[in-house]
DNA sequence: AATCAATTCCAAACCGCTTTGGGTTTCTCA
DNA sequence: TGAGAAACCCAAAGCGGTTTGGAATTGATT
C-alpha cells in the first residue's frame, strides 16, 4: 500500500493526501478524517526511503563505536548511553545509525556519512584532550554534540559533560578527610578528555593540603576489570602501600576489590575505595546502601540529553551550540573508612 | 556531487556513469577507469537515499534492543554481540540500525521496519520458549536470523546459538567429579530459552547420577551483579548451604563472589563456583589463567557469524535457514576444587 | 560488400514521496 | 449581485539514483 494506492481508493489525489496526513491547515477537517482513517485501515505507513529521497533529510542520527585495534574493547558506557540516547530517537520518529569501525577510520565514516547523507547528526564519543574530530565535523557541517569536552577546542561546539573535576576532587577531599594521605588513582586513559579531568581535581585536592604527587600511585589504562585488579595487586605490594583508591570505573573497582580481598583485608576497614558509578543498569552499585562509595551520574540519562540536544540543534541549525555540565552526586558506601595503617 | 554533474563533467550520460561505476559489462574499460578517476578525484559518493529508493534495498539490518519496562536493563551482552556483528556489516557495506524499544512495542517496531522498508532482515534477540517473533517475522516476510533458539518452534528458522545444554551439563559432571552433591544454579530469567537449556543440561547430569534435584537450589533471574549477590547471600545462610554454584554469566558470578568472600569463605578452597563466559572485552576472565572455572564462548564472534547468516539469507531468499550450533569450552580456572564440607 | 552480432552508449521511465504553483469553489461583504 | 478573499484540491516537477529498451558504432564473417 503506497501513496498512490491510497489516493486512488480515496478518489483524492496524492497532494492531498500527504498533506492530510502531514497535518497542512490547506486541507478540510473532514477530509483530513477520512484520510487518516483510510490510512490506518489500510496499515499504510510512508515509505522511509521515498521521504527521505524527497524532503531531503536522513531522519536518522549516527553513533560511531570505535573499535581500538589494539585492546579490542568495548566501552561497556556505550550500551546504556545509547539506550537512552535511543528513547529520545524512537520518541522523535529518528533511527539510530551504529557503525561500529576501527578507531583509525573514524572520520572517514564521518565523510561517508556526510556526502552519502545517511544521518543528520552524530554524536561524538569518548573525546580527547584536542580531538581533532571537533574541527572535522565542524568544517564538513555535520551537526553534532560531543558527549564529553574536548580542552584546547577553540571554537564553540556543542556538548554534555559531567564536572568531572569537580567530582573527583570532592571524593579525593572525602578521603583526606578520613585521615587517607597515600590515594591511589585507578584512572581511564589519559589522552581522553574525562580522564585528565579527573585527574587534575584530584591533584588540585592533594595540592590544596599541601601534599605531594607520588606518580608511582597514578595508574591509567582502557577500564578493565583485569586493569584495576592488576593496578591494585601491585600497589598493595609496595613497601608503602595506598590506604585509599580512587577508581574511575565501577569495572576496575571490581578488579580492585578481587585484589583487596585476595590480600585478605576488607573493604572499607582496612582500605577505601571510591569510584567513579555510571548507573550501568546491569551493574547496580548495590540495591539499598551502595557497596561503594561513589560519584554518581546516569550515563543512560546523559544519553537522553544528548540525544535531545542533538535534534534540537539539527531543527535549529544556526542556534548557539547548546552546553550541558551534570554534577557527579557524592553517595557514601560500605567501601570508605578512616584510615588506618596496614600491618 | 552527483550524479548528473558527474556526468556532465565527464560528457557521459548519468546511466554510463552509473553503470561504469557498478561494475556493468556494457561499459569500455577505458571509459570505466575515465569515470572511476574522476569519481576518486571529485571524491562522489552515491547518495544513499535515493540508492535506496531506486533499488527498493535498505541496505541496513535491524537490532532491537528491547527495554522492559519492569527492570530497564540493558543487557550487557548486546554490546559485544552488535560489535561483532557491525564488524561484518561494516565490511558489506550495510549499515546497523538500532531501535530502543520497550518490550511490549517489539512487533510493532519489526512491522514499521517492513512496510517502512527501512531494514532488509533483522537479528533477533534473546529468543523466549515459543517466541512469538518467529511466527511473526516468518509471516510478514522478513529475513531474520535468531541469536539463540526457541524450542517449540514447528517450521525451520535460522538460528546461530550455543550449545548451552551439553555446557551446563558438562560444568555440571566437573562440579560432580570434584564430590560436590549440592550444587547451587544462579540461572537467567526462566521464560529464556537459554535458560530453559542450561537449567535442562544441569538436570540432566544430576539425575544420571540419582541425585533429587532441591528447587530451594536454583534460583532464576535477570542476570545483575545484585542478583548474583543477593541469591549467593541467601544461599549460604541456609543450614545446609551448596558448595559450588553454577551460574549463567561472569556479571551474576561475580556478585557471588562478593557474597562468598563477605561471608569469608575462599572461591576454589571453600566454595566452588563455574560461570559462563561470554568473553565480554571489558570483563576478560582473568588474564593468563582463568579467575572463575567457566564454559567459554565468545559472544563478539556469535555476533560477526550471525551477521554473516543473514546477508547471506538476504542474498538468497529461497534457501533453507542456514543454522549453526558453536560449543563452549570448559575452561579451568581458580573457581573450582574438591569439595569441603563447610564448618 | 553485405550481414549479423557484439560492443558501447543514451533517453526516458521509474522508485514513492514532498512541494510548488496554480485552478476551482465557496464564502463574505459592500 | 459582483468582487475579492479564503478554503480546498490538484497536476506536475522535483529528490538522485537504477534500469529498461533501444540506437549507433564497431568488428567479424561469408
């Protein structure tokens, strides 16, 4: 059943009656019924490829999932990000566009998208410190939002981020305020944009005491469960170990936790930890009290932000790039305690 | 750039250029390398709308990621899955569309996807008993392939999936041969044929050896590190707790994990515990030797063979649906050891 | 040299919708 | 009653490709 079909059952033209059905005032109320009640009759939906031909717009929004060649990992973010960015399409009548390429083909898929106009927007994952793929984006046109920032951009551009600094320089004041001087930081990658973030609320925390930076407890790598129980396992074994971690990831803090108990000390007695919690649907930071203490953010909500911006920035193409800063909440769990001195 | 202008520049016809760039014999081979330069050079891509119309082919396949209503979960294992599968997409030139929709609305959104012509098959996921999409897809005419199966089916479907009985029933004989007599089961949601399967190859290998199946013993759910945690806790406070759990994925098992050491028992000394593993990229089971004792099958390469399955089905509408059964191995880790009866 | 087949290219139709630019009716008001 | 405005509807021209059905040219064959 296509337009025609149905024009010709309702002794209407084909203007008419996508203008019914599109809701133009230059078509009488009456008729209007009859034509959407003729349209659902018949279970005709417009043809996806004919509108898009037609009125030019791809009514879909692409996400790149960048598979690294060399750790081969899946941001485990990304599932629920999407998942609520997903809401937000499906609402709005727009399809989701996943390609999943290796990272060094980026911005040839960006291209590829551009000039065979397979998406009117994209959103842009896991930013790093400059990421060159801001000016790309901005110089071919193609309306985006950044989920993350990007420090050293010079021009304005759409993003959401979470204050990152913020959050992780009030957890490191949570620790210092329980005694805890050797801190542990468990990091993401530092060429990523949160991370160095993170980092420097951290420092920024340790400085305003007075204390100083011990590289040798700054760990960082892709958030594996392996990482942070390698990361743990070897810190715990130093002459002077950290009392306290600070983990960006509930996934290491995992690992964390397998190379706490491992050594035989328990969580939140004889060492803290708080981590960074994305409210990963399968992976609850406990029911009614938190097992860690944590900063908290939904990753799923930020998608559905995003998302929103994103398709209010395409229907508004020359608004003032929209910005977005959530705060982290500080949630206390079963895994902070003073500080003690090990055995 | 398009088409016309293409072709005006090259003072050929649109339908040459077309064909010269399709790989059609009608074309001199002179004139082809004449039109693929200029192509390369002018940097034209077909626009893929009007691809689409004119061909009648989406040239996308469907995922849909279902989000019940009831506890919003997001299942991890989609993320590995849709990367292996983007992976063989991505390499045929097909995109992946992704739809978020809420349980109830699934059929509604495979039926838009028909009569919209926006996909030319779909995967589907997590296949119940006697799930009803089968019948549906089959019925409507859609290309599909099932990630997993769905007992009770009559007419043959394609279908890639694991052979989670003999699995589960081999993890369950190791668990035996190792004395343990009860033997806890942290399964999946039961209404999953999965489940259904891996619950039937544990049964299976406790009644060959006359053992009464205890109810009180397997608990069924979806699949959280909580559920892992809660059920474990529970368990181990009975009078006569088990001495080894199975259970169905790392996620599940490692909330065990927190509920055995909580209690401080030791995993492989006091408690033995066997998981499937999915080899989720973010959750490896451990590095050189295996954390948990576990059936191990990588979801990422169910993923690319799927994707393989379908276009292959779409490229042949007539043939019989492929099938493909993978078998897990059973890998040996630090989980597993003798039984002890516990103080 | 005439004939037939193969090669090479093109004009035009088509995919299914939206949108432009009128053409009729009907209504309103002097 | 006639003019102008408003309301309602339509034919036709896109959107940017693919594909059908020739036409013109070249080559091979007798």
């Amino acid at each position: 059943m296509n337009l025609k079909e149905l024009s010709l059952k309702l002794g209407l033209s084909p203007t008419t009656v996508s203008r019914a059905l599109n809701g133009y005032p230059e078509v009488n109320e009456a008729t209007r019924e009859r034509v959407m009640a003729a349209a659902r009759r018949h279970n005709y939906h417009p043809n996806t490829r004919a509108i898009r031909l037609a009125t030019g717009r791809a009514m879909a929004i692409g996400h790149i999932v960048p598979v690294s060649t060399k750790h081969e990992i899946v941001n485990p973010i990304f599932a629920d990000f999407i998942a609520g960015a997903g809401e937000t399409y499906t609402r709005a009548g727009y399809d989701l566009l996943l390609s999943v390429v290796s990272d060094q083909d980026e911005t040839r898929t960006y291209r590829s998208f551009k000039s065979r106009g397979a998406v009117d927007g994209v959103i842009v994952h896991a930013p790093s410190a400059d990421d060159p793929r801001i000016a790309f984006l901005t110089e071919i046109g193609m309306p985006f939002v950044v989920h993350g920032r990007a420090t050293g951009a010079t021009a304005p551009y759409a993003w959401l981020d979470v204050n990152n600094r913020r959050a992780f320089r009030r957890a490191t004041d949570f620790l210092l305020d329980l005694g805890h001087r050797r801190i542990a930081l468990i990091n993401g990658l530092e060429y990523m944009d949160f991370a160095i973030r993170r980092r420097s609320g951290y420092e920024m925390a340790l400085a305003e005491r007075g204390l100083v930076l011990d590289p040798g407890l700054m760990h960082s790598d892709e958030m594996t469960e392996s990482y942070g129980y390698r990361s743990a396992r070897n810190l715990l074994a130093l002459p002077d170990p950290p009392t306290a971690f600070l983990v960006s990831s509930m996934i290491p803090a995992i690992g964390v936790r397998r190379a706490v108990e491992e050594r035989g000390l328990k969580l939140g007695r004889d060492i803290s930890l708080i981590t960074h919690d994305d409210e990963l649907s399968y992976l609850r930071n406990g029911e009614d009290v938190p097992i860690f203490t944590a900063t908290r953010s939904s990753v799923r909500e930020a998608g559905r932000l995003a998302a929103e911006m994103l398709l209010e920035l395409i229907a508004t193409p020359d608004m003032t790039p929209p910005t977005r800063l959530l705060e982290a909440e500080l949630m206390v769990g079963l895994s902070t305690g003073p500080a003690r001195t090990l055995p």
